[in-house]
C-alpha cells in the first residue's frame, strides 16, 4: 500500500467484501424474525454497536431489511471513534434527516460500556447488531454486556466473526506462510486495550458456548469468509486497497517479532504487495455469523 493508511478508507473499502460474505441464510433468518416483532404503538428500536462509517445502515436499506414490517424504525448506531462517526453523517446525511420513511438514525461517538451503563438503556432494544467487531473485544465480558441492552426475547445480530483461518494464495514459502499465519492469530488473541484482553482469533466457534452461557438462543449460524481475488485481472470496487490494508495489519502487527528474520518477513511483505499490484493475490479469511433471541 503507497498511500497512507486512512483507517475510514479501509472501512469503506471493505463493504463490496463483506456484502459477499454475509450469509444470507443468517440473514434472512434475522429478516424473517424482525418481520415478525410487533412492537405495541412505538418504533422498533434497533442499535448498532461498532457502527463505524456507517455502511451496515446503508446495507439495512438496500436490502431492505425493514421493508415488510411496515412499523418505523429507530436506529441507534454508535461508535468509539470520532473521525469514524464523522464519516458516518456524511454518508448517512439522507437517513439522519429523515429523508428514509420510517427510518430515523441517530449517530453517537460513545463507548460501549459506558453507553451500556446509561439505566436507560437497559433492556430497552428490539434488535442490536454487531458487525466485525467481537473478534475485537474481550467475549466473556462483552457479549453480556450487549445482551442486557435488548429486551427480553429480543433479536441480535453478530456478524463476520473471525474464526481462526487466514490464507493468502499462492503460497510464498509454505513454512513461512504458515508461520506468519500463527503468529499474526496468536497476537489476536494476546491482544489487550486498557490492560484488558481484547479479542480471539476464534471467536466465531466460542460464540456458541458464550451465547449460551448468556441465556441466548441462536436461531441461525452460518459462514461468512471474506474470499478476496481478481476479476480479469483486477480486483472489484476498492478492493485493491482493502488487501492492503489487510498486509498492512500484518506488517504493523509482525514487524521486529523475535520469531521472524525482518529480512525474510520484508521479502514477503514485498511479494505480497506485488501480488495485489499484478492482480494475483487471493485473500480468504474465516468468519461466521449469527442471529438469534436473548434470553427471556
């Protein structure tokens, strides 16, 4: 990647990705149940959490996500990072002035666990979503947190849960593909924020036990891989870019690692890198989503 890495930019260029790897039996499950939820005289309530820029709103409209309920909706979308959230209403400038019918989007640079704490939140929505970002958080301590944000019996939707498998095609060095690999997920699951753990490399599988745990039952769970390669010799929309940034994660992530020759790990940056410029790397990671009801 030539440019500088622009963080919203990697956001944006990873809709046309994650448009294709959604499940859409998950996702049609989760249309199916908010079809069904009839809230008595008020608005669904819906809240995003880890909104970023904005292009899962989008996504909810263009696929129509409320379209048949016929009931308006309130969407909650927050986020912990401002330069994100201003993106955000840019983007969103049509749905947060009501130009949607029915629709009405409210965007807040807020953290999660403080925004959880506000008593009036408690219990108080029909739907939350969390798309990529568990992977992201400590799981044991998140999800109930999230969980006590919806309303009893209420629906969520965890989506593009990573879930321990990263290839990056044709192999360079299979050692040292693999090697990389290893250490870029074990530093996924040693991560911490605030000298806290944040994140797990499989934390698309340990979903399961954790929503049980909570007293959630899963009504849907599928794959939703990102599977990244060209297209005549080129790559769709901005995803040149996103496989960038994607070696970028790696290299900020790896470089000066005891276990890696920086000699031979800067071969392979560059080779990577050469890949995406010519058009010949493929990129696939392993996620799953989910949709479900919490517990009653």
């Amino acid at each position: 990647m030539t440019d500088a890495f622009d963080f919203t930019r990697y956001l944006a260029s990873k809709r046309t990705v994650d448009d294709r790897a959604l499940n859409r039996h998950v996702w049609q499950t989760l249309a199916d149940a908010v079809d069904g939820e009839l809230p008595p005289d008020r608005p669904l309530r819906v809240l995003e959490v880890g909104a970023g820029i904005g292009t899962m709103v989008e996504r909810c409209v263009e696929w129509g996500l409320f379209s048949r309920s016929g009931f308006d909706v309130d969407y909650s979308a927050i986020d912990s990072e401002e330069s994100n959230v201003e993106v955000a209403r840019r983007r969103l400038a049509h749905l947060t002035s009501g130009g949607e019918a029915g629709l009405r989007v409210r965007l807040e640079t807020a953290n999660l666990y403080e925004f959880a704490a506000r008593r009036e939140n408690r219990h108080r929505f029909d739907l939350i979503i969390a798309h990529a970002l568990l992977d992201l958080l400590h799981l044991p301590a998140a999800l109930p947190v999230l969980l006590q944000m919806v309303r009893p019996a209420g629906l969520f939707y965890f989506s593009i849960n990573f879930d321990g498998a990263t290839l990056f095609l044709p192999e360079v060095d299979p050692e040292l593909d693999g090697r990389i690999e290893a250490l870029y997920h074990r530093s996924m699951d040693t991560r911490t924020a605030d000298g806290q753990p944040s994140g797990d490399s499989r934390t698309g599988r340990r979903l399961f036990h954790a929503l049980r745990t909570c007293g959630a039952e899963v009504l849907a769970a599928g794959g939703s891989d990102w599977v990244v390669h060209p297209v005549g010799g080129d790559y769709p929309a901005d995803e040149a870019y996103f496989l960038g940034c994607i070696l970028h994660f790696v290299d900020s992530t790896l470089r000066g690692h005891p276990e890696l020759d920086g000699g031979e790990f800067g071969e392979w940056l560059n080779t990577r890198r050469g890949q995406v410029v010519n058009g010949e790397l493929v990129y696939v990671a392993h996620q799953l989503d989910y949709c479900g009801r919490a517990g009653g």
